[in-house]
C-alpha cells in the first residue's frame, strides 16, 4: 500500500504540472488563436501528454516493469487518446448544458474535465502502462 500511495503523490505532482500545462494551452487555442472549446480541448491534452508520459515513465513509474518502450508508448497514448475523448465530452456536454460561457465558467468546466479524467488516468497507468514488476522468483522455486 505504501508503494502504491508514493506513485499517487508522484503521479498527482506530474499531473498537476500537465495540467498547468494543458489549461495554459487551452486557453492559447481559445482565446489567442480563436479555435472551438472541444477543438482546443484535444489540442492541448495532446501538448501536456508529452511532460505526463516523460515525468510518469521517468519518476512516478520508475520502478515499474520494463515491457519493452515501443508497447509501453503504445499502451500510453491508448489510454491517453480514451481519456482524451472521456475529457473533450465532458468539455462538450459542458459547453452544451452552459451554451453562455466565459472565460471562468469554461475554465472551470475543463478543469473539472481533467479533475474526473484523472482517476481513470492513474488506474490505467498503475495497472495497465506501467505495471508493478513481477518478481522472477515463483514461489516453488524459494522451496
């Protein structure tokens, strides 16, 4: 349990830096550049999934099991492009339920898009993408 408690703090701080990083980006798409909220909402998940994928692998999952990278990367951004859809429909439904929104109003439904998401995210990352190493030693063979 101790275990599982350090890479939730770890997976949180990585997490918090994405996100920093993907509401910075979301509003570029939105209010510098003019793009949709869904539209933008895909945009800059794609940009913060860099920084999540190289800080997980990196430190939150170090210690996790080295599956081979290419698989690795290809179970990421699996998880990713589901949580991705997961996010921009709640962005979606969001702007749908709230057709009068400003800035803060959008903000705050996107940040609740990734606050939900991530959940998801880490159980995903925890047992699917970055599973805990398996000992080589059986149980019959300590006998």
């Amino acid at each position: 349990m101790r275990g599982l408690f350090a890479k939730g703090w770890k997976f949180l701080v990585v997490g918090a830096i994405s996100a920093v990083i993907e509401l910075t980006a979301f509003n570029v798409f939105v209010y510098a550049l003019g793009l949709d909220p869904v539209t933008s909402k895909v945009l800059a998940t794609g940009v913060a999934m860099i920084n999540a994928y190289f800080g997980n692998r990196q430190w939150a999952f170090r210690s996790s099991d080295n599956r081979g990278r290419t698989s690795e990367v290809f179970l990421f951004f699996a998880v990713n492009i589901l949580c991705l859809v997961l996010g921009a429909a709640i962005v979606a439904l969001g702007v749908w339920v709230i057709p009068d929104h400003g800035p803060v109003v959008l903000n705050l439904i996107n940040a609740a898009s990734i606050g939900l998401v991530v959940i998801v995210r880490f159980a995903f990352y925890h047992y699917v993408v970055f599973p805990e190493r398996t000992s080589s030693v059986s149980v019959e063979q300590r006998d």
